[in-house]
C-alpha cells in the first residue's frame, strides 16, 4: 500500500481527489488541478469598452453588452457562466452592425 501525503492528488474510481486533515478529521475533496473552478472575473465596463473600441466596434454596443451580461451576473442566455468575456464578444457581439460606422466623405457636394 501506498502512503498519500495530505494535498497530495490521488485516485479513487477513476476521479482525482485529495485529503486534508481539519480539527482531527480527514475531509476528501475532488483535485481540480490547484485551480479555482470558478475563477471568472467580470471586466470592467472600460475594459469592455476598450476592448470593443480596439477591435472596430462602437462604445455603444460594448455598453450594451456589459449592461445584458452584468444584469445577468455573467450568466449567457442558457443559463451558464460566461468564462471568457472576451470570447463572448467576438462570437454574440462583434457584427457588422456593430462596427463603428465610417463618416462618408460622398456627402452631396454644394455646386454653384
């Protein structure tokens, strides 16, 4: 048999787990890796609005999107967490309508 050293990952049916010893207890918990599971931070609405800016897209429809994801608390319309803003964007949010519209330098000209 093999000795585990507490925090040390190891394997019970196929799931990785770890144990910890608290107030005399072992407690079992699943190893995610050292990572968090849920470490999505909501950016910042000049984040967002830098971010849309960069890539050609109106300070109004990055509003848009902070305002729709931040009421939802980061939540998309299925009910799951966003987890990358970034990539919500590019895939729901950067359409031509969106783009920021150029000035058109074919305004009627004044003829005398």
């Amino acid at each position: 048999m093999k000795k585990i050293k507490e925090g040390e990952p190891f394997e019970i049916n196929g799931k990785a787990m770890v144990y910890s010893v608290r107030d005399g207890r072992v407690v079992l918990s699943y190893y995610s890796g050292g990572k968090r599971s849920n470490s999505f931070q909501p950016p910042t609405k000049a984040a967002v609005v830098q971010y849309f800016t960069e890539n050609g897209y109106s300070t109004d429809s990055a509003n848009k999107f902070f305002d729709y994801y931040s009421a939802a608390e980061w939540k998309d319309g299925k009910g799951n967490q966003v987890k990358n803003w970034k990539q919500k964007a590019i895939g729901v949010w950067f359409k031509d309508e969106n783009k920021i519209k150029e000035k058109s330098s074919n305004a009627p000209k004044l003829v005398r």
